[in-house]
C-alpha cells in the first residue's frame, strides 16, 4: 500500500484549522531565521507563546503552521518539516499505525502520533481545546492499493467505516471522523 499527497479545493474557514505543520528549529537562531523567511515569503506570526517557545503563524492563504521551539523532546529526530498534526483522538492514530504499518511513536494523554519505519515527518492526533470549533480542513490521506476489495475489509476491520463510491476511489472515515480514499495502485 501507499500514500500519495494531493492538492485539494480550499473553502474559507470558520475556526482554526483542523491541521496544521510543525517546523523544528536547531537552537534560537535558527528559529528566529525560520520566522523570519516565513514573513519574507508573505507568512504572518499569529501568536508567540513565550513559556512554551513556540511561534504560530499563517501562510498567505490563512493556513496555519508552528515554528517550534529547539530541544522539543516530541519532534526530535524529526526533521525540518516534523510534523502534521490533526485535531481528532487517540483512535486515530492507533487505526493509521495499524492501516499504514508504521509505528506508533508517541501515546501520551490525549495526543498519538506515527512515524514511517525509516523515520521523517510523523502523523498526528490530538484532542485540543474542546471548546474551540474547529474550521474544515483536515488531512485527507489517499490510499492505494493493488487489491481493493481485500484492503477494504481490511481496514474496516480496523474500524473504517465506508462513506461513499465513486468511479476511481471508495471514501471512507477513520474512527476520528477523517475522510480518506481508498483506489487501485
């Protein structure tokens, strides 16, 4: 099976977005050199959070991503682009460890995330603030593979449940409510 990263239609947000990036930062230098190129590039810094160390900012189209702080235990060895991250709860990321074979790296609270076998940019879930309705965009993660009908049942065993089909894929949820295709290699 595999997975394959596609450009959506956007809609105009309600809330904060459901997902969003994390950027790592080597020590303070280079975290300020990160937010600095983001602004250069048309990004603006929404809120700095000085006790935690971390930036959150926006892109030009209003998406958001957070410059994190040097020496953050959970994103390390991550890379520069550490981390997708998505509002939606542990379940989630136990189905997407089990459904794409890759380990669970990170179950502590209400937070799970999953990292490919050979390590990069890990996959997220968390339960943030309750009390904040969150916006639409979430991640929607397109997946292939050479048997169909066999994957399905498959993932359904796993706790997907079959939303809808089209001519080229089958759209399903996983148990944090994401959409996702499922269509041949």
């Amino acid at each position: 099976m595999g997975l394959r990263f596609v450009e959506t239609e956007t809609e105009v947000e309600t809330g904060p977005n459901r997902l969003h990036l994390h950027l790592t930062s080597t020590d303070l230098q280079d975290q300020v050199r990160t937010v600095g190129r983001a602004e250069e590039l048309g990004g603006r810094v929404i809120h700095r959070y000085p006790e935690e160390g971390h930036v959150v900012m926006a892109d030009p189209g209003g998406n958001e991503f957070c410059v994190i702080e040097p020496g953050n235990r959970f994103l390390e060895g991550a890379g520069f682009l550490a981390e997708a991250t998505d509002h939606g709860p542990p379940g989630a990321g136990r189905f997407w460890s089990q459904a794409l074979a890759w380990p669970l790296v990170w179950e502590q609270g209400l937070q799970t995330a999953i990292q490919h076998p050979s390590g990069g940019t890990k996959l997220s879930w968390d339960i943030r603030d309750q009390d904040t309705p969150y916006g639409s965009k979430q991640q929607w993660l397109h997946l292939v593979a050479d048997d169909v009908d066999d994957e399905r049942a498959r993932l359904v065993g796993l706790g997907a449940l079959r939303v809808e089909a089209d001519e080229d894929a089958l759209v399903m949820t996983d148990p944090g409510g994401n959409r996702f295709t499922l269509s041949p290699a």
